[in-house]
C-alpha cells in the first residue's frame, strides 16, 4: 500500500531496514520506526495546526503505545497525547506524558478513574451519565474541575463494530440539567468518530456524524451549556486540517499521519513522508513459493506488495497472498520462491497494538546513521536497548 511512496520518498529507510535485519540488530516480524521523519512529521503537521487555529492531540496505537516516540512527537510541538483506551493511558503515565483526551474509544473503568483524574488530562470523554456521575465524584477528592467531551451518537452515524457509544440527542436536554448540578465537572465540548471517510480516490469526504455534533452542539447551547471544543477526529493530516477548520472544529487527532500512512498518502504525495516499515524475512520455499515471518497482520491493512533483497543485495519485487481472518499469520506467503534468510519489506496500514510484532525505533536515518534507540513489544514495552 505504501512500498513503492517509500522506496520514491524515503529511500533511506529502506537502506537501514536492510542493513539492520542483515546485520542482525532486528529480528524478522518488526516494524521499523524513522525517528527522524516522525518528528519532522509532527512539525508539519504541528505548523499546519498552527496556522488553522487547532490543537493536536497524537495517537500512539498505531505504532505500538512507543513512548519514546511519543516524547520527541512532544517535543516536536504536539504536547500531549489521545489514548485509545485506558491501557495506553496508563503508558502514557508510567512515562509521565500529558494526556489531552482519555476515554474515546474506550471510556475508563470505574475503578481507574481516580488514579486517571487525578494525573490530570485535560479532557475525558463520555458516553454515559453514570461515568460523568462517577468523574465528577473523583474529580472532587482531587479538588480539580474535569473538562468533558461528551460523544454524541445517531442511528445514521458512521460507527464501526466494537466503537457503539454515546448520547443521543434527544437525551441532551436532560444531560445539560444534571450536567449542571455536578460542581466538578464542565462539559466543553462534542465528539464522534468518524467524521470523514476516504472515497477511495482522492478526497475525505464528512460523515453524518458531523450532522450530528453540529446538532448536539446546538441543543446543548439552547439548554445553557457552551460548547467551545469540537474535536473531530479521522485521518487528521496536512490535507485535513483545514476541513476540520472548515468545518468549525477546534481539535485533530493525528495518528497515521505521522508515519505517512492514512489512506490519501496511499493515492498521493502529501508533507508528511512514509517512517514506518515492516520487516520479515524468508523461512522456507514450498510449491513455488516463498513463506516469512508473520505475526504483523492486520486484516484491513491491504498488505500487498513486498520487497525482496538476499545476501548479495540484489532485490526482487513480489506480492503477499490473501491471508484469511479465520487463521493465525504463521507464515504468510509471498508468490515466488526467493533464498532462505532473505529481507523481506512491506508498508501497508497497520494497527501495532493488536500485533504481536517487535518495534524498533531507530534515529540517525535522515543521515545515513541508522541507530538503534530501542527495542519494543507492540503495547510499548522496553524490551532491550
């Protein structure tokens, strides 16, 4: 999905994926991660935000919870983080990096709120009016007023299995009175997700959600309740960020972007360069065919197109066979024989957290350096330096 933009744009890191696996500094079943083009990804995307008047929250799930990549996104300009859920908020505060949005996707357990509001992220978002009930209860043991998004949610939305969640606007009116007698909590704004969609050829075009939160934001404003942050979160890169503009949002989540992977970097050349590889190697040949190392399979991760390379370094294009979502990636197979040992290369989306893939964060790329930082397990988990 992203080969051929790598080899095109960062020719570099292909160098270094090479030359670290044949070296033996990285193991097959490993993304590689361009310290270098990340961060000046984050500053792109940092400037862009900037002229726009939004604010950046970077998401980590896709690259594996890594905190140090998450500390030189910060201190490229992006201060504080979104967490998927409550498991990567916590890698956020093992590593004590500010958290600016906690609980969308994945609302925080009763039993973490306190520990979680009390590290202090600046929003939290909610679905229910329980968990504002119970946030506004630990927010008063650590005498601090918690800023809320509250998720809105419409039978005509876009909303993925596994993401159901929110208030419907009917209830609203109802959520501003109680909203208004819990003295620790100050609703500021509305959230959804998605709220665009690529159209497969060159556009992200805005979902029903949008509808909704422009709905919602209403209703809430009838019902006394201001609303000053819409956060509108979906494939937020260079190219996006003036829709979110456009559209009266306040806040952007970049995740993809940040490695040059959303689906527009796929059709064009956007600011943001590709920084992510994934590295494998050839196992065995059967039947005419080769088989590598899985274990990075994402099933909507459109892995297509593989890089070949052997000892001698001469390379050979080939593709990987359709990998079923009924079996475990073993091996996934490529279509022609290739010599045992060999690297193998790949860049399609991926989602490292639900992998069980190795990280390698590796700096010093940019100038022919390539270095080693670190060693991570897919949740991001030190595993050696």
């Amino acid at each position: 999905m992203f080969l051929e933009a790598t080899k095109r744009r960062n020719p570099e890191l292909i160098d270094a994926a090479v030359k670290l696996h044949q070296e033996g500094a990285i193991l097959p079943d490993t993304y590689i991660l361009d310290l270098d083009s990340i961060v000046q990804n984050a500053k792109v995307l940092k400037k862009k935000a900037d002229e726009a008047g939004i604010e950046l929250f970077y998401m980590t799930k896709q690259i594996g919870r890594n905190p140090l990549v998450s500390e030189a996104i910060k201190n490229a300009g992006i201060d504080n983080a979104v967490v998927v859920d409550f498991k990567e908020a916590l890698v956020m505060m093992d590593n004590n990096l500010p958290i600016g949005n906690v609980g969308h996707l994945v609302q925080v357990p009763t039993r973490l709120l306190k520990k979680v509001v009390a590290y202090g992220p600046k929003f939290m978002t909610v679905f229910s009016k329980e968990m504002l009930e119970r946030i506004n209860e630990a927010a008063k043991e650590a005498n601090k007023v918690q800023k809320i998004l509250l998720k809105v949610i419409e039978p005509t939305d876009e909303i993925y299995e596994g993401q159901f969640g929110g208030f419907r606007l009917n209830e609203l009116a109802d959520l501003a009175k109680l909203a208004k007698g819990l003295e620790h909590i100050e609703i500021s704004g509305i959230t959804s997700f998605p709220c665009f969609l690529f159209d497969g050829v060159s556009e992200l075009k805005p979902t029903n959600n949008i509808q909704t939160i422009e709905k919602a934001t209403a209703i809430l404003s009838d019902n006394g309740i201001n609303i000053s942050e819409l956060n509108i979160p979906s494939a937020t890169c260079s190219k996006t960020i003036p829709l979110i503009q456009g559209i009266g949002g306040t806040q952007g989540e970049p995740g993809h972007a940040l490695t040059g992977t959303t689906p527009l970097h796929a059709k064009m050349d956007l600011e943001e360069i590709p920084s992510m590889l994934y590295v494998s190697e050839i196992s065995h040949n059967l039947d005419g065919k080769a088989y590598l190392y899985g274990g990075g399979y994402y099933r909507r991760g459109h892995m297509e197109n593989l890089l070949v390379v052997n000892e001698a370094n001469e390379k050979f294009s080939d593709t990987v066979e359709t990998f079923g979502n009924d079996s475990i990636d073993y091996y996934l197979t490529s279509t022609h024989n290739h010599a045992v040992g060999s690297t193998v290369l790949a860049a399609f989306r991926t989602q490292i957290f639900v992998t069980r893939s190795d990280v390698a964060v590796v700096s010093g790329i940019s100038t022919g350096q390539p270095k080693v930082e670190g060693i991570y397990n897919s949740l991001g988990n030190l595993i050696r330096r």
